[in-house]
C-alpha cells in the first residue's frame, strides 16, 4: 500500500514544505511549520497536496436584484419561461416531430428580434433556404433573425463567440457533433459534449440558448438524461396531430414555476397563442349528455376547466377494453376498483373509454371525481347538470379528498358561466357569490346525490 502523502505548511505565511523544520525558511518565523493531510487520497494520488484559491462566500440574505429578463411578447411562451427569457440561461425544448417546435422556436427568435434582441437561428436538419420559405409563410421574412446552417460544433461556437447574440436557438442537439469525439452525431457521447459546450457558453457570454431535442418513442428526450440536469429549463411541446391545439409544458424551471403550460393553436398563419384555454377546450361542448363531466383543474399557476368524456358499452370480449386517452391509466383502473368495492357499482363485461376532450393531458389527482362522476354517467346513461364543475381526490376507502387552489378553480368556472361545484366536504374555501357548492363527504354520498341510489 502506498504510503498517505503529507504537506507542512507554515501557518505564517503560508509556505509548503517538504518536511518539519523549527524554522521556516520563506519567512523566518519560529514554531509555525504544521503538518497537514492531504485534499484527496482517492484512487492514485486523488487530489495531491496542491490547493486551490479559496471561493467567496455569502450569506443568504442577499440585496440582490433579480435577473432582467428578455420579453418576446408572445405572452404564453413568457409564461411558460417564468416572465421572459433570463441572459444566460440554457433551455431544452422537446416534442414529437412535426409537431411545431421548429415553427414555435422560429416565431419566437422573431419576436426576440423585433423587440430589439440579437437572435441567431442554426438549423442543423434543414437548409437555410427551407427555413426562409417557413419564414415567409408565417409572415417572417422581414424580422432581423441571423439565420445558418451548420452542425460542426466548432463553427458554430466560434460564429457565437464572435456575434456575441442575445438569443442563440440551435435546432437540434442531435445534429450537432465535436471533432474531439469519435462518434456518430446523435450518439450519447456526442449530445453530452455538445450540450456541456453549449451550456458552458451560455453562461460565460451571456448569451441565451435554446436547443430543441429529439424523442424517444416513449415522449422522453432522447439521449443521456444528463443533458435535462445542465439546462436550467425543460419543456416540452405537447399535442395531438388530429387537433390543433398545442401545449407549452414547463416540466423543470430554475427561473419560475414548474408545469406551467401555455397553450397555442395551429392555424395556416403558424401557432396562435390562446389567451382562455377554458374557453376553447369547452368551445365544442353543446348540450348536456350522458358520460360528460366538467373538471376545475390547475396547471402551473393557471386554472384550465376541460371536458372529462367516458363511454361505457358491454363487452363481447375475455377481459373488456380499458382505453384512456389523456388520463393515467393505473389512476382509472384504481377508481375503477374504488367504485366496485366501496360503491357496489360493477364494471366487469363492460368495455371502458375515457378521454380529454381537445387534446389535454391532465396528471392531477384532483380529476378522480371528475372522471368517476364521467364514468357513473356513462353507465347509468344519466347526464350531469349543465352548469356543474367537478373537483377531488378519491381515497382507496372512498373518502374524498380536498386539493389545494380550490377558490381559483371556483373563480374561473364562474368567469365561464357555471353557477355549481361538487367538491369535497373538507375543501376550505369562502362563498362566493352566485355559486352553488355541493360539499360531499365520500363517494358512497356522490352516487346517492347525483344518481340516486348506488
């Protein structure tokens, strides 16, 4: 076993020395020379002996402003940023193809432009003169965006460095590749290195930069998961290619809140952005009819009401279709199980279908009401009240649980003209005016109140 290497530093002025000496030879000090350990005595010789400067240090409590941000004026994208677009900051963006990232990142880098941002574009997928066809068809052609083709990492650093832009969207880090690395583009030695150098120039220039990532077939971003830790923001393009709206998800944010959405529309014109989604997503609704229920819902910071549908028929099959569309599936099966054990209220022999209406993705456990009142109605062939939105958490006993934000979700069904909410008995929240609350304690009351006996 090797022997632990030890230093003598005179606690002085600071000298090194080989050995103990009474004296120390730089400043002549008597009695200062002590022995220290090491930094490291990893694997080989670790860290050595050498040290480093020391770091400053500050406290918590800071006087700092905080960062300016950069407004695009395409009010979702600012949304789903946190405020605008921080100097500096590295942003992943993901999505299926064809579902509009390169379109959205081309309005934006205009939108950047035009409000006195320098944005440069870097396609590394298409040719310059694609991208100014797109340009020209969303109504671009005129936006000072500094546009280029390339995928040598190299290059496109130096051109960086040396324009020194505000924006910097490169599209996408899958093309990219480093003469240093003997690999193929795309590979996980090439992403890595390519998104450490990226993000490395972000923060030392100051520069923002926005890289688009491909896919898995599983809707994660492909490549090492290593590259969603460096960025300082995620998100992800989400929708449905059969519908037009599209949704903004921030799934990581260093700079604001997580999950917030924004939500656009594709048009002939490009993505539109949607000021009410709850409008929109209930546009389509007509009138009241079985299997339809209406949830109050949160994402981020916005409350977005949607249309929870349900269609329950008999089976002809072994072991009935479970189809989900737009919920979690092992959420459904487990209300499934809740309404059968705790409620009487069988679905064996019956297929089940259940879907958001418009495209949405709604993860909240706050739609278990919503989707077995759907379900309920589906089965017993009895519509909802029109005017009713739905709110809560099922328990495995039963017990409906209260969820939180429940005075925004109350205040944005009002705004769109429903005067009744059922919600759990536990939920704390104040009257508001013009508005019915059913408060309902479990799920055995739910179905005794809404459809009778159950």
């Amino acid at each position: 076993m090797a022997k632990p290497i030890t230093a003598f530093t005179c606690t002085a002025c600071g000298a090194s020395h080989r050995k103990w000496a009474g004296r120390c030879d730089a400043c002549g000090a008597w009695n200062t020379i002590i022995e220290e350990a090491p930094l490291s005595q990893g694997p080989g010789r670790g860290l050595g002996t050498l040290k480093g400067k020391q770091i400053p240090l500050s406290g918590l409590a800071t006087q700092e402003a905080p960062p300016p941000r950069a407004i695009s004026g395409i009010a979702e994208l600012d949304r789903v940023l946190g405020g605008g677009l921080v100097p500096g900051s590295a942003l992943l963006v993901g999505g299926d193809p064809g579902i509009g990232k390169s379109t959205l990142l081309l309005q934006a880098a205009a939108a950047f432009a035009r409000s006195g941002q320098q944005a440069i574009y870097i396609s590394g997928e298409e040719a310059s003169a694609q991208v100014r066809l797109r340009a020209q068809r969303l109504g671009l052609g005129d936006a000072p965006v500094r546009l280029g083709a390339e995928t040598a990492l190299r290059d496109i650093l130096t051109t960086l460095d040396t324009e020194r832009p505000d924006v910097a969207i490169i599209d996408s880090i899958q093309t990219l590749w480093s003469d240093r690395i003997e690999a193929a583009p795309g590979s996980v030695a090439q992403v890595r290195a390519s998104a450490h150098e990226l993000v490395t120039f972000a923060k030392r220039r100051g520069t923002s930069v926005i890289l688009v990532g491909h896919v898995t077939k599983e809707g994660q971003i492909a490549g090492p998961r290593v590259v969603e830790h460096m960025v300082d923001t995620v998100l992800y393009f989400e929708g449905e290619r059969g519908h037009q709206f599209r949704i903004l998800r921030a799934h990581k944010n260093r700079f604001g809140p997580a999950d917030e959405i924004g939500v656009f529309e594709m048009t002939g014109g490009g993505l539109a952005e949607v000021a009410n989604p709850s409008a929109l997503f209930l546009s389509e609704r007509g009138e009241p009819s079985a299997g339809s229920a209406v949830f109050a819902g949160i994402e981020g910071t916005r409350p977005v009401l949607t249309e929870v549908q349900a269609l329950v028929a008999p089976s002809t099959l072994a072991s009935p279709r479970r189809t989900v569309v737009g919920l979690d599936s092992g959420r459904v099966s487990t209300i499934l199980a809740v309404l059968e054990a705790r409620c009487a209220i069988p679905f064996a022999g019956l297929d089940v279908f259940l879907n958001v209406a418009g495209g949405m993705r709604v993860n909240e456990p706050a739609a278990d009401l919503a989707i077995a009142a759907a379900l309920l109605s589906a089965r017993e062939d009895v519509a909802l009240p029109a005017e009713a939105v739905l709110f809560g958490e099922i328990s495995l006993s039963g017990a409906l649980r209260p969820v939180a934000q429940a005075e925004n979700r109350l205040k944005e069904a009002q705004k769109l003209g429903f005067s009744r909410a059922i919600l759990p008995a536990a939920t704390k929240v104040e009257g508001i005016a013009g508005m019915r609350i059913d408060r309902i304690a479990d799920l055995t009351g739910f179905v005794g109140e809404t459809f009778g006996a159950g």
